[in-house]
C-alpha cells in the first residue's frame, strides 16, 4: 500500500494583514506551519498505516519555496516514511489548476500510488479546488470532505460531510480523498521523531524531474490571475444594549421581527 | 557569545510551544480548579519525550540539555503553571539519579522518570529542618540488607501521584549533616506511607504530602551516592532544583504579563486604552525588563551546568530574582487589572497568590541571599 | 483543447465507447477514433487502461475568446427544487448577461427536472439545458463532471456559475480541472470589469483578512463558485418564457467512479442546513453544557432559523460537527446571525463575519464578538435567550 499526503505550508492566517497604504499582503513574522486539515490528512494516512497488516509507505507531498521543507520535516516527525518537496522557479505563481496538475505529475513519478490523502482546503488560498483537480488529472475518483475513512481490500468507504447531512459513498483504489478537520485528532509528533527528522534527508525535485509540460505549470499554466487584494470592509461594533432584560429583549425582538419581516421566504 | 538556540533546541522549542498553547493553556484554569493531579497532561507530556530532556539515551532520555529543560520548563509553567510544578519537582529525583546511581539504579529508577512511565519526588523538609537542611532526624539503620528508616518528611511535591522517590534520611541523626543518606524508595515498600496533603495559598492540584516511614524498609542497593553522602546529594540536587524554580517563576511571571498586555490593550477609561497611559506603559515595561533578566539569568545557570562551569552561584541568583520578580510582576499585574485584577474573573490574583510559592520553596529568598554572599565573599 | 488517440497504444477494446456518454468515440479496425459527436467531455480518458486516450489543454492564448458566450448557471437541487444558491446565482447572472448583451442559460442534471427547468426560467433564465438519466439521480462528480464538461465544449458559454456548496466545489474544481478552465472560489462579489469585458470576480482569502480580486483572461469559460446567500434572490416570475432544451446522454451506473451507499440526515431528522439559512442561531461555551442547547434550539425553532456551533462546543461534544461555524467548519452569510454566549475567537469570526447582520449575546463586554455584531446584548444568555424566545413566540402568534 502506497499513500501519498499532499501537504501544503501555510502562513499562520489569522495574522497575515494587508497593508491599508499599499494593499500588499503583508506576511512578514507571519510563522509558517503546515495546513491544519493536511494534519488531519497525514493523520488519516498513519491511522490507515497503523491498522495495516502488509507493507505500507505514506509519502509526504509538497510544492512549494525551499523554506516549505519545514513542513515535510514536520510531517516525517509525525510518522510519514518518506518526504518529497516539489520546488523550481517555474512553479511560482500556480493556481490550483497548475498546482494539481504539479502534485498529479510528481505522483505519477512516485508511482503505484493507491491513495492521495489532502486537506479539505488550505487555510490561506482557501479554495479547496486542488484535491479536485489532482484527481481529475489522475483520472481517479475523488471522495470530499470526508469525515470517516476506510479500507477494505481495494475498497475506500468514506462518510462526507455535506451541508446538512452525510452521504456515505464508495468507490475503488486508487482514489483522493479529502479530509475535514474532524475526521481524527491528528497525533503530536513526540521530540525524538522531532529531532530524527531534522536529519532526514528530504528528496527535491524540479519541474524536469516530473516531466512538467512547462505551458501547464507555475504562472503560465494558470489561468486564473490574482489582480489585486484590498482589506475586507472591516465591521464595527455597532449599538449595545444593556439593562433591564425586558427592556433588551423587546428592544431585540423590535430588531429581529423586522430583519425576518424583509426576508424572502420567512 | 551567543544567545541563540542551536537549530534542534529551536524545533524542539517550537514543537513543545504549540503544545502548552494548544494543550496545556486553554485547560489551564480548569487544571487548577480542579483540585486533581494533572495526569492527562503529564501522559501527554511522556508521550512527547518531555520529562527526560537532559537524559541520555539510553536511559530512555532525549539526551539533550539543561539549557534545553529550562527553556521548555518555562513554555510548560508559563501555559499551565500547577503542570510546571510538577515538572520541576520531578526534576528533584532524576537529577540525583543522573548524578550519583549506579548503572543499576539508572535502568531500574531514571529510565521510567526519564520516559515520563513513573512520576518522581524528592523528601529532605522535616518539621524540624526547613532552612537547616543539615538538621535531618528520620533515622536509618541497614538491618539485615535493609535500611530502615523512622521520622517524617513534609510539604513533598507529587508525593501519592509518585512512584519514586528519593529520601534523605540520617544514620546519626544526632550529628547532623554528617550522618545524612539518601535513598532511593518505592511507592508500597513496607513501613512507607503518604500523609495528609496541605491545605495551600494556592495550587490546590499540587500534591504536598507528609512522607510517613515507620520501620520502613527500602533494599540495601537503594542507598544513593553512598552512607553519609545525603547532604551533599541534597545540596547538589538543590543546586538544579533552583534552576527549575527560576524558570517556575518565569512561567508565572510571563503569563501574569501576558493577561496585564492584552487587558490593558483593551480595557477603556478616560475614553482611550488604559495601555494609553504613561503610568500603565512603565509598570509594563519595568514587568517586561525584569522577566527578560530572570528568563536570562536562568538560561545561563543552566548553560554554565551544561558547559561544565561552576553555576551554583548563578542557580541561586536565577532562583532568587526570578521568584522575586514573579511576586513583583504579578502584584503589578493585579494593579493594571484593576477592580477586576482582584476578582476571580481573572487569573492574574491566582498567579500573584501562586508567585509567593517560589521565594520560599527550596531555599527561601533569605537562604539563596546567605548562598550567594558566601559565594561572593569567598 | 483536444483529445487524442495513441494508436500504437490503443488495442481497441471499447471501454472508451462504452464510457462515452455522448458517443464520440467508436471502434474502427484496430483503433478507437472520435466520431463528430465528440465534444471533448473526457471521460474516456481515465477510463482507459492503457493510457492511450491523452488531453491536450489549451495553452494560454489558445483559446479564441471570441466564440466563448452566454451566462451559465449549474442548477443544484434538493428534494426536487432549486436549491437558494443557484436561485440567487440566477438572479445576479441575470445582471451579468444583460451586462455582456448575452443570454442567461441554465443547466440542470437529474432524473426528473421539468418543473425545475421551467423554475429556472421563471426565475430568470433565458433558456434551460436539461440532462435526465437515472444515473444523475443523486448528485455525483464523475458522470455530472462528463456531462457539462461534454456540454460546455459543445456550447460554448463565456461563464459558469456554480454554488459554493460542498457539491458545487467538488463539482466545479472537477470540471474546471477537465476543461482546463480557471475557477474562482467561493466569490462574494461578481461584475463585469470595467476596463474589459471580463468576469471580475472578487472572494475572501486567508480566512476573511483579506478580499482578491481575480481575472480570468485567457481560458474559458471564467468558472467561479459563488458563496450562497450572498447575492438576492430575484422574485420568480411564473409568466417568464424560455426555451427548454433535452441534451440525451448515454451513463451505464458501471462507469460512475462512486457508489453512493447512505445518506444520512441529522439525528432527529432536525435541519441544519447552514449555508442556505437566512437566520441562525449559533451557541458557545458560553451556554455552559450541552443540555443548554435546547434553549438555542427553541430560539431557532420560532425564528424557524438554523442552529450553529462554536468550535469549542463542537470538541467539547455537545453538538454534532455539521453545526460548526468558522474556519475549521462552515462559512456562513445568514441575513441575521445571532451569537450567544460565543466569545468571537478569530476562527470564528472568520465563518460568520459576512453575515448581513449580527447579534451578539454575551456576559463579558470585552468579547471580541461584540467588535463584529451589528447589535450587542451585554447580559446572561440564560436569561436573555429564555425571555427573547417568549417575546418573539407572543409577537408572532400576534
Ligand atoms: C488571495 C488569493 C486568492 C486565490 N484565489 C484562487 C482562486 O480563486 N482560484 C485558483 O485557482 N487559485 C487561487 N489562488 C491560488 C491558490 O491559492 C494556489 O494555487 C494554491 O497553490 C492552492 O490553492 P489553495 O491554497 O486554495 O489550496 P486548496 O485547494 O484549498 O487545498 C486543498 C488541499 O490541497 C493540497 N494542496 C494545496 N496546495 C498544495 C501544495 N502547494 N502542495 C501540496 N499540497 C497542496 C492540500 O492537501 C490542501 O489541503 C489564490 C491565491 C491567493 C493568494
Ligand atoms: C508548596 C511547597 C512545596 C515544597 N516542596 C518540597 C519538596 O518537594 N521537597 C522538600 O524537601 N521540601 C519541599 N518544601 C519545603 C520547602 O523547601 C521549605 O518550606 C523551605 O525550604 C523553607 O523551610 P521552612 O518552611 O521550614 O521555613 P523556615 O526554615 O522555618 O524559615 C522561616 C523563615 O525564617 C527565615 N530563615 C530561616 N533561617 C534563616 C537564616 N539562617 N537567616 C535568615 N533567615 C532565615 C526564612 O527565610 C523564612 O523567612 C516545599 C514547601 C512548599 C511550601
């Protein structure tokens, strides 16, 4: 059994900002980690490993800057056999239909692949297309969302996590799945994993090594463009109310009854 | 000189921060709260690695340092202090175990602390011997390849939860110091039992209990470093002990900080954030100032331990000013808090009532100002 | 784009035909070839076990943008209705194509959708792409993927509109995927750009702290999957009139890639349905236990609103994960979101802050929430949430 876990190096969000004078991202001191649902996903992968009686490698996957090795070192911490860092200049600027197409490429050379695990979507780019799109350049089913996860001989049954309800489905390997955040408690990798990890070797390869189609890669193989970023109208706090609960609550129930009076199917 | 971490301390570091954020703070008031032994996350901590830092590896260590303990002891206390405590106390049985046990004693007694399996604790406080550490009283006698011991220790941190614990006991208690062995005993060894807990200021899920022997029995092979080494194990093991309080004392001091910086941000008077006024911004700042020395003076005893310098003098002066400055920052921490500083609400009045512990245990403030002159008059 | 046949490697053996849901490919001598009925659906591609059958994407300036017109939106359906994301899909997909001078197509895939066609018509479209199989009974990626990508050659459109529901996302990077078009996530904003005639389409990134604005230039169709109750809903208009279009399909259940085994409603058969709410009503560990959440949920029933959870109530246990809102659960845009007893950690912000108004209940007044809501209570939710639900119950009886 071969599982690949496509990771992805996000800054920590909640502190990255857009510079009100000159609309640039600002993500400087802004501490890198991996994708928390990529945690989920590698924890999945090793939870599939741990209750495997047979051989069974789980690979790390990532495309992105030299510096994303601390990722994949991240990773093999947590338990994965083996990290695969996808980095070249040519890279820079994907969408996510040149990332997939990238990470299905790199795939093909690790070969014999029988699952691709990935996150449910990345906390920055925040599309959740790329899992997608890996399968689809795979040409193997793709599971989303998945919320439970098991194996059955070549069997993956997986429970989604729709919006007001689950499907359970089930198709054949080799497939993607994608993980939500509450499919496991992803494990801590303890310090001595840590400090192994720091010398693992961590293999590099550039768009040569997976036989990229250069026109399919990096900027040029993306379609979509970002042309500019600006910070979200910020909300303010607006009234408060505060006193006598009767006094608030019909003052509350004044509010409410006339939002729902403008709504279309109340 | 260079006051980075090497690049394994630093993954280690950040590794064991998101830890205590994740883990050991938002469960932190609850943890104390409690009035119950923090095992959930000391089981964590052992699945991590973390009690048996400076520990070779084959002892089941992660055979890094003390500089290495002591940082990621202040990111523990500073997220969740009871859990801190128990972390520096534990470090009171393995260290003697480090340096006195023979091969034996190490596979049999520092693997399990070293691996975070066993909980450790060390008893030399008797009613009569505080301050006068020399003045220990509970006797022992080797009687047919045992020693038996009679008297009774107190205040001993972990004491119950723990399973090992190093004792110092006296074969003349009648000549003081001189007389002073330390062994090593197991929770159920006949004649050994734990007594009342006390009723504290604060850190009610700290276990400090009575150790009670009553002809206790413990092999003759636990005897540690040798008869009549008690003192001297004592001494040295006190020697780190006040490292780990310093950075004890940090944590505290750190985290009553980190409540007054965001309180202050926040809270509104005069129409503007009370972090606006100049009288606030030098209480923070001067908090800031003095956690940075602390946290400074500790790393260093420890550097010095682990370059094999003499760091006696530096342990004791990490211990002292760190204490004190936990008991300054939280007192001030209080005061930046205001009406709501005093109230439950927060946790700033628990970390100034949890600050005092540290200018007492282990050598009081006046103890390590005696060590420190006699360093320094040498 | 084009697809093409290896035939040094291609042994004929007619899984690709049987795949084909249009039949654009037959077996001819010792080869498979593409008939003129191709319309580059793709779903031969992965079907075939020798890897003969290869795409070729369009490179950037390939495309003639120039044939590429028309609005589309992909209809999503519940229970044998248009769901509200595509209703208001339709709505500002009414404003775009008027905008480009062009038509407002719909597509609906199932195995019966005539009153649904006529819906989309009613509610703005100009005319209706009907596909009907059994297989397309129950939304799935691979054989709803073939279809519209198969249509999508076939007709050309200049954009396509997709909800974004869990389905419309893993339907829209599928597809986008196969046709080699770009696809914007979870847009909160579209328009025609005004320097070009290009769709702009604008969406929350790194978890709401910053909006991207993004263009499509080259590829088409522009894709984007657009976030549910954030554009109007446009009055139905049952008099519209619109040309309805049967698009006959070949799907064998033997290709569909995934079987659906159960689907599984909320215990209780209660409705959680977040994204298409316009009110809900969300609790957090302010409310203490989970037994608390009964009075969420009576506040929720009058207000026939849904109800949300805080992430620390979720871990905690007390509510099942379908009720999570924020950036490790659900993104929601209600016109009236009320938070009690949640403290507005960052992570929740960022799943609730694009609502259209926000009441807050909360016991600390230096509760972050407080710095998004549009209303704040300062007070007890166990006695504000009680005497609210009573106020609410009496007004509406009235
Ligand atoms: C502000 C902004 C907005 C953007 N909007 C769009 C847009 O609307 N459409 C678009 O096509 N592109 C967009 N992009 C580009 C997009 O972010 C990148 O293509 C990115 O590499 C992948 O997309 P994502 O972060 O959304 O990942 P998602 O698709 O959300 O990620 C899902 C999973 O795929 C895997 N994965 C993703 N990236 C990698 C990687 N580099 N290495 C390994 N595994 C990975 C992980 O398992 C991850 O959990 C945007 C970029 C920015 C900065
Ligand atoms: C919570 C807690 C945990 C503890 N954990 C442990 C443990 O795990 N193991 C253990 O062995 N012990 C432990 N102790 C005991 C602790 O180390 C002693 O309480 C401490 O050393 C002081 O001794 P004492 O209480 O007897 O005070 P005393 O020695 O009676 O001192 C009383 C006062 O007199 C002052 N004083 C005494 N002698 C002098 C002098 N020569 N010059 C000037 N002033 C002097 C002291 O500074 C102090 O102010 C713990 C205590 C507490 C409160």
């Amino acid at each position: 059994m071969k599982i690949v876990v496509c990771i992805k190096q996000v800054p920590a969000t909640t502190n990255v900002r857009i510079d009100p004078e000159t609309n640039a991202l600002i993500r400087e001191g802004v501490e890198s980690q991996v994708n928390p649902f990529d945690e989920n996903a590698l924890e999945a992968a090793l939870q599939v490993k741990d209750g495997y009686d047979g051989e069974c490698q789980v690979i790390a996957l990532t495309m992105g800057p030299p510096q994303a090795e601390a990722a994949l070192r991240d990773a093999v911490a947590m338990g994965c056999d083996d990290a695969i860092l996808l980095t070249d200049g040519a890279f820079r600027g994907a969408d996510t239909l040149a990332t997939s197409y990238t990470l299905a490429q790199a795939i093909r050379r690790i070969g014999d692949v029988d699952l691709v695990l990935c996150g449910k979507q990345a906390i920055d780019g925040d599309t959740a297309q790329v899992g997608p799109g890996v399968a689809e350049h795979l040409g193997v089913p793709q599971i989303t969302f998945a919320i439970e996860l098991s194996l059955e001989g070549r069997k993956i049954t997986a429970k989604r996590m729709l919006e007001d309800s689950f499907e359970v489905v089930e198709c054949r390997m080799p497939a993607v799945v994608t993980v939500v955040k509450q499919i496991n408690d992803p494990r801590r990798a303890s310090m001595k994993n840590v400090l192994k990890a720091r010398k693992r070797e961590i293999t590099r390869w550039t768009a040569e090594d997976i036989d990229a189609d250069p026109d399919r890669i990096g900027f040029q193989g993306s379609p979509t463009v970002v042309w500019k970023v600006f910070a979200p109208e910020g909300r303010k706090g607006g009234r408060k109310l505060e006193g006598e609960v009767g006094d608030v609550v019909h003052a509350l129930a004044d509010e409410i009854l006339e939002i729902r009076k403008g709504l279309s199917t109340a | 000189m260079d006051f980075e971490f090497s690049e394994d301390q630093q993954a280690v570091l950040d590794a064991v921060r998101e830890f205590c954020e994740e883990e050991l703070k938002p469960k932190a008031e609850e943890t104390d709260a409690s009035g119950e032994f923090p095992w959930e996350n000391l089981r964590k901590m052992a699945e991590l690695d973390l009690f048996g830092i400076p520990v070779s590896e084959e002892y089941g260590g992660l055979g890094m340092d003390f500089l290495t303990w002591a940082a990621v002891g202040m990111e523990i206390s500073q997220a969740c202090t009871t859990t801190g405590a128990v972390f520096g106390a534990h470090m009171l049985a393995q260290y003697p175990l480090m340096l006195f046990g023979t091969e034996e004693q190490k596979r049999k007694y520092l693997t399990p602390l070293a691996t975070g399996e066993k909980i450790g604790a060390f008893g030399l406080t008797e009613p009569g011997a505080g301050s006068d550490a020399g003045n220990v009283r509970t006797s022992a006698v080797l009687q047919d390849g045992y020693y038996v011991l009679n008297g009774s220790k107190i205040f001993i941190t972990n004491a119950g939860p723990a399973e090992i614990y190093i004792v110092i006991g006296n074969l003349r208690p009648d000549r003081g110091a001189r007389g002073m062995t330390a062994f090593i005993f197991e929770t159920g060894y006949e004649g050994f039992t734990i007594g009342k807990n006390e009723k504290k200021m604060a850190f009610p899920s700290l276990p400090n209990r009575e150790l009670i022997f009553q002809d206790a029995k413990t092999p003759a092979e636990n005897v540690l470093a040798g008869e009549k080494r008690g003192f001297r194990v004592a001494m040295q093991t006190l020697d780190v002990g006040r490292i780990g309080m310093g950075i004890g004392a940090v944590g505290v001091a750190e985290a009553a900080l980190k409540h007054a910086l965001s309180y202050a941000k926040e809270r509104v008077q005069f129409g503007q954030p009370i972090s606006a006024f100049q009288a606030i911004q030098v209480k923070l700042a001067d908090m800031a100032t003095e956690i940075e020395c602390a946290r400074l003076l500790c790393l260093q005893a420890a550097w010095l331990k682990d370059t094999g310098k003499p760091f006696e003098k530096q342990a004791a002066m990490a211990k002292l000013f760190a204490s004190e400055v936990a008991m300054r920052t939280t007192t001030q921490a209080v005061q930046v808090l205001g009406g709501y500083g005093y109230t439950k609400e927060f946790p700033v009045e628990r970390l100034m009532r949890e600050a005092k512990l540290f200018e007492i245990v282990e050598g009081t403030s006046e103890i390590q100002r005696l060590v420190i002159a006699n360093h320094i008059l040498k | 784009m084009a697809l093409n046949i290896k035939e040094e490697l291609c042994t004929a053996c007619g899984l690709c035909v049987r795949v084909c849901p249009y039949e654009g490919v037959v077996v001819e001598g010792n080869t498979a070839v593409f008939t003129e009925r191709c319309n580059l659906c793709g779903q031969c591609v992965s079907s075939c076990p020798v890897d003969a059958i290869v795409v070729e994407l369009p490179k950037k300036g390939d495309v003639d943008t120039s044939l590429w017109s028309n609005v589309w939106v992909l209809a999503e359906t519940e229970d044998g209705r248009l769901k509200g994301g595509t209703i208001e899909l339709l709505g500002q997909g009414r404003l775009l194509a008027e905008a480009r001078g062009c038509a407002l197509e719909g597509v609906v895939l199932g195995d019966r959708c005539d009153e649904l066609a006529k819906d989309m018509i009613a509610f703005g479209a100009d005319k209706v792409y009907v596909v009907e199989d059994p297989v397309l009974a129950r939304y799935r990626t691979g054989p709803f993927a073939s279809v519209i990508a198969g249509l999508i050659h076939d007709r050309k459109p200049e954009m396509v509109l997709i909800s974004a529901t869990p389905q419309g996302r893993d339907l829209g990077s599928r597809l986008a995927a196969r046709i080699g078009a770009g696809l914007t996530a979870d847009c909160t904003g579209l328009s025609i750009w005004d320097e070009e005639p290009l769709l702009l389409q604008t969406r929350p990134a790194f978890g709401g702290n910053i909006m991207a604005s993004i263009l499509c230039r080259e590829a088409r169709p522009q894709m984007s999957t657009v976030r549910p109750n954030v554009f109007k809903k446009p009055q139905a208009d049952p008099s519209r009139t619109g040309a309805i279009e049967r698009v006959a399909v070949h799907l064998d259940e033997k290709h569909a890639m995934t079987k659906i085994l159960e689907v599984i409603r909320e215990e209780g058969g209660e409705e959680v349905n977040l994204a298409d709410a316009q009110i809900i009503v969300s609790g957090g560990r302010g409310i203490q236990a989970p037994e608390n959440f009964a009075l969420i949920r009576s506040l929720a029933e009058v207000l026939g609103a849904a109800v949300g959870a805080s992430r620390a109530t979720v871990d905690a246990g007390w509510i099942s994960a379908t009720h999570q809102v924020g950036q490790t659960g659900k993104t929601v845009s209600p016109k009236l979101y009320i938070a009690c007893g949640i403290s507005g950690a960052i992570q929740h912000l960022a799943g609730m802050s694009s609502s259209d108004y926000i009441i807050a209940i909360n016991r600390d007044p230096s509760a972050p929430i407080f710095e998004v809501a549009d209303l704040g209570v300062v007070g007890d939710v166990f006695q504000v949430v009680p005497a609210l639900r009573e106020e609410l119950a009496k007004r509406l009886a009235e």
